[in-house]
C-alpha cells in the first residue's frame, strides 16, 4: 500500500501510518473535521492540504470498498 499511496497520492504519503488509518476508517462526514484535527497537530504544523488529503482519501477508501467486494465473492 506504500507503493500506492506514494505514486498515486502524495498527499498522503506526508501523513504517519497511524494518522492514514485513522483517517480511512473515518466516516465521511467526519473524514474533514479529522483532517483539520490533524492539521493542529505539532507533527503537521498546519502543512496539510485539507481538500487534496480529503480528496486523497475518499478516492482510497472507494477503491478499498471495491477490492473488499471483490473479495467476498
């Protein structure tokens, strides 16, 4: 998932590992009220891209959904 989330997405590949799980286990209506969160954090230092890394995210979370899916059959 490294590879991925570092040629497809940059924006993420600037978030810790536990900071990116959060976040893709975050429901969408507080997928950017966590990111804003984040943003405050001392380790962000107000670095992030709130729409691009919303944006990131949601997009890895749809294909997440669809590999899932394709599992259970």
């Amino acid at each position: 998932m490294a590879t991925l989330v570092q040629h497809c997405a940059p924006a993420l590949a600037s978030l810790l590992p536990e900071d990116l799980a959060q976040l893709l286990a975050s429901a969408p209506q507080d997928l950017l009220g966590n990111i804003l969160r984040l943003n405050r954090a001392p380790h962000y230092h107000n670095r992030l891209n709130a729409v691009v890394l919303a944006a990131a995210v949601i997009e890895l979370q749809q294909v997440d959904s669809v590999a899932e899916q394709g599992r259970r059959r």
